[in-house]
C-alpha cells in the first residue's frame, strides 16, 4: 500500500528553508515520492495553525520511512531545524 507524508510547517528563516525544500525535493523524488499537495490555500479546522502543509505520496510506508532516514533527506533536514516549527507523520493509505 502507498503512504503519505504528511508535514504542516511554520517557516522562521525563508532563506534555509528555501534550502531545505530544493535538496529535501530530491531525496523525495529518489524514494519514489510525488508531491500531492506544496503549500497553496488550506483552512485550519482544529490544532495549531501552520501556514504551510505538504502531502507527499510514496510507493511503500517502508519508502516513505527510508526517505525520512536517508542520507541525503537527513541532509536536507540540517536546513530545516532551526528555520521552521514543523510536524510530520507518515500515514499509510487504504486500499
């Protein structure tokens, strides 16, 4: 079954950040994930508010697990911590 990445995010230097989002795009790609949802206009429901929410696909809940722990996305996340408030969760899908 495929997963998801699911990423809600307050970002606090635009200029990591920015960094972060080109090379985590990548590391993405390389595991087979595709970008289902990159910012755009969202209404918040319940919880707290993050401005910015990311959906990805990937093949495999195993996929999405190897991407998060990659070299490379680990990399990627360097740029990331400090620059923004984030949570992430990997959420398999139904048949």
């Amino acid at each position: 079954m495929s997963a998801l990445w699911i990423a809600h995010v307050t970002v606090t230097d635009e200029a990591a950040y920015s960094e972060y989002a080109k090379r985590a795009t990548g590391a993405i790609a390389d595991h087979g994930g595709v970008f289902l949802a990159r910012g755009g206009v969202y209404e918040q429901l319940e919880g707290p508010d993050r401005p910015r929410n990311v959906v990805a696909r990937f093949p495999s809940l195993q996929a999405a697990h190897d991407c998060y722990y990659s070299d490379a996305y680990q990399e990627a996340l360097s740029f990331a911590k400090g620059a923004s408030q984030r949570e992430l969760s990997i959420v398999e899908e139904i048949a």
